[in-house]
C-alpha cells in the first residue's frame, strides 16, 4: 500500500500500527481468539522491508492504536483509506471510533476478515453499520468488508 501511494505520488505518511506482541482486547464476540495470536513478526522485520523497498513515506507505530501510538500521528491527520486487520471486535470499534472523522468524505475504510467464522467480532461489527447514514458498507467476497465515507451527508454533517 506504502508503495502504491508513492507511486500514485501521495504526498502523505502511510502509518503502519501494529502490536508486534499479537491480537489485543479479544472479548467474549470473538469466540476463536483469547489474545496474542499472530505474534510472529517482528518490527525489525518490517524496518527491512521499508529500507529494501527504498521507501520514504513509512511511518510504523508500535503498540496498541489508538490507546498507546495515536499520539503519534499528526495533529492535522486526514484520510483517504484505512485498513482495519486487527481480527476482533473491540480493537476494530476503537480504531474506527479514532479514525472516522478524521477520513475524508469518499474516504474508504477496509475491514480485513469480514464473513470469516473465526472472526465473528469484526463480522458483527461491520454489520452494525449498515444503517449509519454517512457510509456506505460493502461486502466483498473475498472477505473484506468496505466502508466508504459518502460524500453528501458527510458533509451535510449528519454522522450519529
Ligand atoms: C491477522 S494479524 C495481521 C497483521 C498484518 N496486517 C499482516 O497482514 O501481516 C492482526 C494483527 O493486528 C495487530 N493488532 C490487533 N489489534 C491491534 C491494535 N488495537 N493496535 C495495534 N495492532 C493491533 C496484532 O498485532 C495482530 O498480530
């Protein structure tokens, strides 16, 4: 995605937010997960793939977003696409909670996993949206889900 943007000559940083210590806040609507899974990367291994990548626009926020690392991104931080990986529902609902009026209007959100038996919390939570009237929710079939920010009553300001 760094890359995409880059070439797509994005002038902003793309903020890469993970643990590196695995799942967090997994609760009883995620029934598959008790926390730590997908603990087997490690920054250090994603610093080596920036550098050989030769990118400049790479920001990497290690520990929980947005309770530990929001702080981090700049104040005045707008955006166009967030992608939410995080497998379980409180996690999901946080970062949303942060992000969302922060994104533009026509601002896109992904949610890695929707649909997945193993991952109920994000399913249930991309499901409670679909009556919000500033978003369009879209799933798409190969398990993500699609939150676009719609333009009009984005702007009308009539988020709930
Ligand atoms: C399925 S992995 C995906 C990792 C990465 N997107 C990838 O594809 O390799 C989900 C990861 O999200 C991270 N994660 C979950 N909740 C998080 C949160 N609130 N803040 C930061 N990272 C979180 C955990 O480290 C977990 O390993």
């Amino acid at each position: 995605m760094a890359k995409r943007a880059e070439l797509a000559h994005a002038k902003d940083p793309v903020y890469l937010c993970d643990t590196f210590e695995g799942v967090v806040k997994a609760g009883a609507l995620d029934t598959a997960y008790k926390g730590g899974e997908h603990a087997d990367t490690a920054q250090h291994m994603v610093d080596d793939l920036v550098r050989r990548l030769n990118l400049k626009n790479v920001r990497i926020l290690k520990g929980i977003f947005p309770d530990e690392t929001a702080h981090l991104v700049d104040s005045d931080a707008r955006f166009r696409l967030c992608h939410i990986d995080v497998d379980v529902y409180d996690s999901a609902k946080d970062v949303m909670a942060w992000i969302w009026h922060r994104m533009v209007p026509g601002g896109i959100v992904v949610y890695d996993d929707y649909g997945f038996s193993v991952c109920e919390g994000i399913t249930k939570y991309v499901n409670e949206q679909v009556d919000e009237t500033d978003r369009l929710v879209l799933h798409n079939l190969n398990g993500h889900a699609i939150v676009i920010k719609t333009p009009s009553l984005a702007a009308a300001g009539s988020a709930k």
